[in-house]
C-alpha cells in the first residue's frame, strides 16, 4: 500500500514543473528564499534581510553585481540567471515586503554585466 | 614537469632532501623559493609540513575551528612545544569533513532536523569525499595516521549519462558513456582522417605527419583501416556478448548510433580529452569514510586541547596579545587568552563575528563568495546497479536541474544494500532544492533517478540530506573567489593582520578541497613560527 503511495508521488513529481511561465516572484522563491526567506527577512545572524537595507533599493550597478559575483558569503549567479531573469527578481525583491524603488529592465542588467566582468560561464560537471 | 615530479623522476628522493634541508635551515618560505627557482609552483613544494624547529619559546595559540585547517595546526603546533586550544563550534572536529551515517543528526538554518537513520554500516559522505593522487599533502596525514585507502571510481565508462535538454533520439535516454566516447570521437577521428588522406590539410601537415596523423586518427576513433571509416567498436559493448562454444561464440557487437545523433543529443559534454587535474584517475577515499581522516587527527590530539560547542562571539587583540569570547556548550561567556590565533571559521560565517582587524582586512573579507552546496544520500535495499547494470562505481552525467551528479558507491561491492549520492548540486540549483522540506528532497531525487534506473524508486528505503549553505557552521559548501577579488581581497587575506592568521580552503587555490585547508595551515604556521622564532 505504501509502495503505491509513493509511486503516485513519483509519477506526480515527474509532471514537467518548469511548464508554469516565470515570474519575478517565481524565481525569487527558486534562486533566492533558500536564503532570503519568501518573507525577504532573511535569517539574522547568517542571511541578510531584503527589506529596509540600501543594497535593494539603492544604486543598480552595485545590486546587479552582488547577485552577479556574490559577495560575503553571497553565492555568485552570473550563470545561473539570464539579464531578463534577473531583471525579473531585481524588480520584484525592489517591489516587495514594502520595498519601493523603480522596476530593472533586462538592458539595465546587461550593461552592469559588463560593467562588473560578469560572464557565464559553462556548468562544471564536476567539483570537488 | 610531471615526469619530474612524478614516482619515475631519475632521483626523487635527493631532490625531495634537499627541499627538506632548505627547509630544515631556512623555513618553508626558503624552501619555496628553492622549488621556485627549479620551477616548481609551491603546489607542488607543499607535500610535507613545514618544519617548526628553534622551539615555541612559551607562545600560546588559538586556534578557531577543528576543521582540517584547525586539526593541521594544532597537531603541528602542539608537536613543535606550542600551548594551543581549539575552539570549535559543533559537537564534533572534522568541519565539513562529515560522513553521515546512523545516528548522526543535522539541523538546518530553517529548522529542519534529521537524524540518519541508514542500517549499520552505511554511510554517506556529506562533505568531502575523494582524495585525487596529487594531492600529496592530505595523504601526508591519511599515510600518518594509518588512514586505511580505497579506490575512487571517478571514471566509468559503463556508467550511464542522461541528457533530456538534448534533441534527437538520444535525448533523455540513459546511455553507457563508453558508446557516446566510442561514437563521438569514432566518427570526428573518420571526418578528420578522410580530410587529411585527401591532402586537404597539407598545408598543415609535411608528408611524412601526414600519414602518422592519419595512423593516429585509425587508432584513436578505432577506424577501418582499408578506408578510414567508423563502423563501431568492441569497446562500446555488445547485443550479443561473447561467450563459450559457438553459440554465443563472437557474440555481436553493438551498432554505432548515427553521428547526427550522437551530436544532437549533447552528451559528449562528458567527454574530454584528458580529465581536468583535480578529477584525474587516481582518485581515492578513506574506507568507512572521509571522517576517518578528521579522527585520525584526533587520535594524535591530547585530549582536552579541543572545546567542542565552543561559539565565539567577540576576536580581540591588542599589541600584547589575543583574547577571544565566546559562549560555552553551557550557555555560558567564556574568554580564552592567548600570543596568536589561527582563524579558520569560513568568511561566510566569519563576516557575523565582531573582529578588531584594519578596514581593509574587514572589506577584503566581504569580496568572497560561497558556493550553495547540496547532497542526498539514498540507502537503497539492493545494489541493483551492480546487479542488473554491471555499473561498479562512478557517476552518472546528467542535465537535470537539481541533480548535478548521481554517484554510485565505489565500497561495499556485491553487499546487500548500499547509499548511493542521490544529487550533487550546485548554486542557483542547490539553492532550489535545499528550499524543500528533507521528506521533499528526497522524493524529488527518486523521481529523477528514476529516469535512469527503472529499479530506483522501489528499491528506495531512506534518505539524508545535506545543504551546507544552509548549515549556520558553514554558511556555504566553499569559497568561490572572482578573478577581480584573487587579484585585490585574496593577498590581504592571506597575510596575517596584527597576530590574528586565517587559514582554511578559502586561502588556497584549492578551494573546497582537503588539502587546501592542510596547506594553507601549514604555510599561515610556517609564517607564525618564523615571527616567533624573531621575536
């Protein structure tokens, strides 16, 4: 009976999930609420907040490339998420849990990639 | 440079004693400058400890941290006549140097705890988990401590690689990566000898390097001699297999699959023409598990130099000395006092902790990344890899999001059960999984794996789960440095600020990686010990 159970999970976690379109908020929850939390309120002590900080909602040049190289024990995303994606999160995290700062087009992100040297690069198959 | 280096060198062991009495008389740093001289990199310098001589002349350190970064430098130092203490922050040494096996328990920055509950023997390594050939500096200790060793199957050419993003008939099919390896380079050796026969490449190539070229490319893709053509290979296995008597006999070889195929399914991305320098065979692990080699250390530790559930809480030094606050397994303050400490916390962790360095110490520190890390370990109930599969060891290649690698087990062959490495991920993907209830990751990991092996979900039994970004001891698998934070944060951090030394992964171009935290232990000492013995 449990064998059931759990062969019905799998086939229903095997249904393509990538099907629903992305959002801002979509792949915030993907890339980011590990960390951050849905809440933006990160986890004192290890996860910084996303709310009332100046990083969010200051100057786009500097928030495009903490995402893009990491910092402080930030992980780099410059090749995990395309200019249009990121430009999705940023605008959504600078929207959000009362933030208020303009939205970030994908051009925006673009010309701070090159800015911050930020190139994708291929995912390794193998690290450590 | 290899053959020099290597166990055929003409005369290895002269050349390795005159590195040790470089050593011997002028430290570690005059021995580096010799292999510099020589052409060797310190890389390749850093396959034994410094030598501590002249005495400790009454100097106390502390050290931060029991990982092998920590255990390096207290061992060492305790040995050379150093008083050393080692605050550690969890209940047990060894960092992230952990296997997890029954009993052990992990709590998560979201609050999710796990108890491993795998059957007795069983074991996953969470952490670190193969020890390539070359890295000379962890096998200093694994050979010291009698760490018992084991092959690491890093390479298996019956393995399976999985690639749905491909296009074709080949995409998101499990295929043994030797029939990709034969196929791909089969073919491309056909293309490239059919284009020099016809002396198209002449212009590259004088007559003679012609026809060795073309010697070569019949033996590398395994082509027909009489006309350079790829129909297949032995090696790619057979639909028959051969046997005894007639029947099966010869057996019958496998087909090529079409070229076209072969490139439109991208899973050549597998194939390289030699293996990067870290992933080479020989690769090893400690047998029972990498934490062997952390209890090794322990072993050859006096007891009570290390405090375990030791959270620091305040890293002061003044002219005169070092005083460090923490909070005890207790709940209560406590200070240790001391000459010098060795820092070894991760920077992602240790960028919380109040620390009286310069300014441009404490900026250097916020330019590193780190990397979100994940692994699953999954008991299955039978071996059905070796068994159905004749799969011993090795990895199979995917480009499932959230899956990175699926390990087989390269110990405990032919046995009942085994753990085999569910996903190994990295950023933004380990990030997505790690976001998951433990119940979820799990059943998210027999889902995917179940596209390779039919047998996977109902051979399943239990899961453990590791996110090391999500481990508040760690904050992040390793560190990951720009090129523009090597260039500027990285000098910085590597030199000590006032008498407080970092040491760990992080200060090594061999981030994430054992000998890493060993050698620069062993260099941030070497440089400690010389200031004490000018003091």
């Amino acid at each position: 009976m449990r064998k059931t159970v759990l062969t019905a999970a799998v086939l229903f976690a095997l249904a393509p999930r990538a099907m629903a379109a992305e959002t801002g908020q979509s792949l915030y929850n993907d890339n980011c609420a590990a960390c951050h939390q849905r809440t933006g309120a990160g986890i004192k002590g290890a996860f910084p907040a996303l709310t009332g900080g100046k990083l969010v909602t200051g100057p786009l040049p500097v928030l495009v490339a903490t995402v893009l190289n990491g910092r402080g024990g930030m992980p780099a995303f410059k090749s995990d998420l395309t200019d249009a994606q990121m430009a999705m999160v940023l605008t959504y995290i600078r929207a959000s849990w009362g933030n208020k700062a303009s939205a970030v087009t994908t051009a925006q992100v673009s010309q701070a990639r090159v800015k911050a040297q930020a190139v994708a690069k291929p995912k390794a198959l193998l690290a450590h | 440079m290899l053959e020099e280096m290597g166990p055929g060198s003409r005369s290895p062991l002269t050349r390795r004693r005159f590195f040790e009495q470089l050593a011997a008389v002028g430290g570690v740093s005059l021995a580096m400058a010799g292999m510099d001289a020589l052409g060797f990199g310190f890389a390749s310098a850093a396959t034994a400890p410094p030598s501590l001589s002249g005495g400790a002349k009454n100097t106390k350190v502390i050290i931060l941290g029991a990982g092998l970064a920590g255990l390096t430098a207290a061992y060492e130092l305790g040995k050379a006549g150093y008083q050393v203490q080692v605050l550690e922050a969890r209940a047990v040494a060894g960092g992230r140097v952990q296997a997890a096996r029954r009993g052990f328990v992990d709590t998560d920055l979201m609050g999710n705890r796990q108890e491993c509950d795998f059957d007795d023997g069983q074991y996953i390594n969470v952490g670190p988990w193969r020890i390539p050939y070359h890295h000379q500096s962890t096998l200093h200790y694994v050979r010291k401590f009698g760490v018992q060793l084991e092959l690491f199957n890093n390479d298996n050419d019956a393995a399976y690689v999985y690639f749905e993003k491909g296009n074709g008939p080949l995409a998101g099919k499990p295929i043994r990566k030797g029939q990709i390896a034969a196929d791909a380079r089969g073919y491309t050796a056909e293309l490239m000898a059919k284009v020099a026969s016809k002396g198209d490449l002449d212009a590259l190539l004088s007559p003679t390097d012609r026809q060795t070229f073309i010697d070569y490319l019949v033996n590398e893709g395994r082509l027909q001699r009489a006309d350079l053509s790829y129909k297949g290979a032995d090696g790619r296995g057979f639909e028959i297999l051969p046997g005894a008597g007639v029947s099966p006999g010869p057996g019958k070889e496998t087909e090529p699959f079409a070229f076209a195929d072969v490139m439109s399914s991208r899973a050549w991305i597998v194939l390289n023409s030699v293996a990067g320098w870290e992933q080479q065979r020989t690769m090893l692990e400690p047998v029972g598990g990498m934490d062997m080699i952390p209890r090794g250390f322990l072993k050859n530790i006096p007891d009570g130099v290390i405090q375990y559930n030791a959270l620091v809480d305040r890293i002061q030094q003044t002219a005169k000395g070092v005083k460090v606050s923490y909070t005890d397994g207790a709940g209560k303050k406590a200070e240790a006092s001391g000459d010098y400490i060795i820092c070894t916390i991760p920077l992602s962790v240790l960028k919380n902790i109040k620390m009286d360095v310069s300014k441009p110490f404490l900026e250097a520190m916020g330019n590193v990344a780190y990397a979100p890390v994940n692994k699953i370990g999954l008991q299955m109930k039978t071996r059905f890899w070796e068994e159905k599969h004749w799969i011993y060891g090795g990895h199979v290649y995917n480009d499932i999001p959230g899956i990175g690698t699926i390990s087989l087990p390269s110990t405990g062959w032919h046995s009942q059960k085994g753990v085999l490495l569910g996903y190994y991920s990295f950023g933004g993907e380990a990030a997505k999984i790690s976001a998951l209830p433990p119940e979820e990751r799990a059943k998210f990991a027999v889902a995917q794996g179940q596209k390779i092996f039919p047998e996977y979900a109902e051979n399943f039994e239990k899961a453990f789960s590791k996110s090391w970004h999500l481990d508040p001891h760690s904050l992040g698998g390793w560190a990951e440095w720009s090129d523009e934070s090597r260039k500027a944060a990285y000098p910085v951090l590597c030199e000590p600020d006032g008498r407080i030394y970092l040491s760990g992964e992080h200060l090594s171009y061999l981030t994430g990686w054992q000998a890493g935290a060993i050698e620069s232990a062993w260099q941030q000492m070497a440089k400690l010990h010389q200031r004490v013995q000018q003091a």
